[in-house]
C-alpha cells in the first residue's frame, strides 16, 4: 500500500513505529564521538594562535599588492625605503672602473696580469698617491697570490724606478699579501670579523670619519677557492653568493684566466662557469690587440662608466742584485701602469680592433674558400671524369659555402685581385668560372 493509499492516523503510527524521538533536542552533541579528539591544552593553544595571526593581519597591513607579513620574527622579505634629499654616489675602489663590492678581472696567461695588478694595489692602499687613476679612498688590501715572489718583485721594480716611494713599515701596514691556499667558501667567510676590524678610516667633507672596507684580492680563483667543480653554474653561483652575503663588509676582486672562447659565451672572459662574473657587480679583462698593444676594458659595471677602456702602459725597471749563488747580477722587471683614454682614443681603439677582426675574418673565409674550391675542382664522376675540367662557377661555389654570397663575395675579389692573385676568373657566356691560379 502506497503513502497515498494509507490514512493520515496509520501514517503517523508508522512514524511514530520506526522514529526514535528523544527529548532533549541537543543530546545528539553529547555522544562521545568515534574519532581523536583534541585534548583542552591542544584546543587552547590553537585559539590562542588564532588570535595572534588575527591581530597579525588587522595591525601590518602595508598595501593591497602585499596584504600582510607572516607573523614570525625572521619575516620573509626585509624592505627598504626610499628617501629624497642630495642624491649619494656610489663607493668606489677606483673611480670609473671598480665599485666596492665584488669583482671579476680576468685575462689570458701571459698577458701581464699581476705585473699590472700590482701597481694598482698599491695606490688603492695609499702607497702610490700619483698614480693616474682616481682613488678617493685608502683601504687595506690583503693579496692571496700563487707567486709571492713575482709581487715582491715588481714591489722592487717600481721602488727602484722610483715610483713607489713608502717606506717598509708603511708598505707592510697597508699592503699584506699572503701565498694562496684553497679554501671552502666556509673558510672564507670566517675571516669577516677579521675583515670587519681592517677597515681604514678616511676624512669625509664635514671632518667625520668614513671607514671603508678592505680589498680581498684571490689571485687566482682556482688557486683560493675550493669550488668542486669550477665549470658549474650552480656551484659557482653558490660560492660567490655565500661570499658576497657574509662579506659586506669587504670588496672581492675575483681573478681568473680567459675562456678559449673568451667573447663567445654572452660577452663572457673568465674560465670555467659564467657565475665567477654574472654574479659580480663589475667584470674588467685584460687583453692583447693584434699590434701588441695591451688594453684594460670594463665588460660588466652596474654605473655610467666614462670610459669603457684603459691604456696599459709598460714600464720596465733594472736594478743591481745578486743571483741565486750570491753573484751579482742586474735584475730586469716589468710592471705596467693604467692610465684613461679619452673619448677620441676609445673610438681609434675600437675602429683597429673592428678593422683587425675584420682582416682576420678574412683570412680565415680565405683559407676556406680556397680549400672548398680545390676539393671541388678535385671532384671527380663515376666515369673518374672531373666535375668541373674548365672551373667551378661562381653560383655552385657559393652554395658550397656556408653563408650567404655577400659574405664571400669580397673574398673571392681580394683572391683574384693583382698580379699574386691565388684565383683566376674565366667568362663562359653570362656564367663565370672560377680555378686556383696556376703559379709559374
């Protein structure tokens, strides 16, 4: 029998039957739950929690785009502000090339890296006053070099031309070198107090004192620091981070030997990973143009540099000394100065460098383009006929190379040009062949 069918009383007996009616209607909150429940401590805690990130997030609102911190004392981000007023520049080891902070320099072997860092680290201690570029500041430098020798000596070349004029104690209180031993960034940074207490007082415009932070100089990065492996990026990048964080309060000058393909690697010059200078705040090269001519030059800075490139100029001292066997002997010694360009020097530098790359393209297209046509004037069919008995004409040569025609172009009329010409082009009706010239 259907609900429909049964009378409204024999409705309310089955309902009556088969529900349970209780009289307190809250009774069913008094059952002892089948499920963990949390003890009165753990339920305090939890509303007492409640309350401080609710007190948390009503009193650190600082904008819609980042509505509240987290409430912990080592908060996430730190901001800074900034302020208006007479704007400040920044720190400089050396004015227009090195700003205080970390550093990359790197150069080939062999190009006279120490012989011209030497010098500069000796004025940037004060030792050498006329030095020809701006150092506003006196800091200490503490070098960790693989040839303490080669530093002693230069020391004695520029004491013996006269350019360097301190005497031994003030050398030794202001410039300390020490020989370079690999150590763990952890190592490294345990030195920061140490570093924190050399820093040198300089007289600001009003009469207070500005303390600025030593120099740390690891010359070089594969001799100071035990990085294990100095190709990767991440390691590196770990390394130098870990260094630059725990000391601020010092400048680092990383250096290092070019890259073979130094130029290549997105503008990249130092060996190994391209962290040792994307994680710097300035890189600088040493490098050897085609005329012999060596030149300093700013590939990274994060400030309006006047110039981009420096001279190095060549000194060469000769001095009385003895041998290794107390004989005496006259001792020979190069160190080298940087001095600025001027604007009318870094645009004649730039135009030889472009002009010696471009011959040196040149060369080299022509080498290739020699070698492409000899094989294909050597190629021969299955009938062991050659290809091209007359010539290779200009079009079937150019698809032969890689590149397009206006690159080879040029190369093909330098080779045929003069009476030492290495090619030789015949007319053959609208086509031209072109064959080795035949030497006599």
């Amino acid at each position: 029998m259907s609900t429909q069918e049964r009378s409204y009383d024999e409705q309310v007996a089955a309902w009556e039957r088969d529900s349970v009616i209780v009289d307190d209607p809250n009774s069913i909150y008094q059952q002892v739950p089948d499920f963990p429940q949390p003890s009165e401590e753990e339920l305090k805690e939890y509303y007492q929690r409640f309350e401080r990130e609710r007190d948390c997030f009503e009193k650190q609102l600082i904008g819609d785009a980042f509505p509240f911190r987290p409430p912990t004392d080592q908060p996430m981000f730190r901001f800074s502000s900034y302020r208006s007023g007479e704007p400040m520049d920044y720190e400089y080891i050396v004015e227009g090339m090195l700003r205080f902070g970390h550093n990359a320099w790197s150069g080939p072997r062999g190009v006279g890296k120490t012989s011209t860092l030497i010098p500069m680290l000796c004025a940037i201690a004060g030792l050498i006053p006329h030095y020809p570029l701006e150092i506003k500041l006196r800091r200490q430098v503490i070098l960790v070099t693989e040839d303490e020798e080669q530093v002693w000596m230069v020391i004695r070349a520029m004491t013996a031309d006269g350019y360097l004029n301190a005497p031994d104690e003030e050398l030794n209180d202001w410039f300390h070198v020490t020989p370079a031993s690999r150590l763990t960034t952890s190592e490294i940074t345990a030195h920061a107090e140490g570093l924190e207490q050399m820093k040198a007082p300089n007289e600001r415009a009003d009469g207070t004192p500005f303390p600025a932070g030593p120099l740390l100089v690891m010359d070089t990065v594969s001799a100071c620091i035990d990085t294990e492996n100095g190709s990767s990026n991440d390691e590196v990048a770990r390394d130098v981070e870990l260094i630059k964080q725990k000391l601020k309060c010092a400048a680092v000058l990383l250096i290092g030997h070019t890259a073979k393909d130094a130029g290549t690697k997105a503008g990249q010059t130092f060996l190994g990973a391209q962290a040792w200078e994307a994680n710097t705040i300035g890189a600088v090269t040493l490098r050897r143009l085609d005329s012999g001519v060596r030149e300093l030059v700013v590939l990274k800075n994060r400030f309006s540099a006047n110039s981009p490139k420096f001279k190095v100029v060549p000194k060469t001292a000769r001095f009385s000394g003895k041998d290794v066997l107390g004989n005496d002997t006259v001792i020979q010694c190069l160190y080298n100065l940087i001095e600025p360009m001027t604007a009318e020097e870094v645009e004649a530098a730039t135009l030889e460098e472009r002009e010696a790359k471009e011959i040196t393209r040149l060369m080299e297209d022509s080498a290739t383009l020699l070698a492409k046509l000899a094989e294909m004037l050597a190629d021969t069919d299955s009938n062991g006929d050659l290809v091209h008995p007359m010539g290779v004409k200009r079009g079937d040569l150019y698809k032969a190379l890689t590149g397009k025609d206006a690159r080879w172009k040029p190369v093909i009329d330098r080779l045929a040009d003069g009476e030492g010409s290495e090619l030789t082009i015949k007319k053959a009706g609208k086509a031209e062949l072109i064959t080795l010239t035949v030497k006599t």
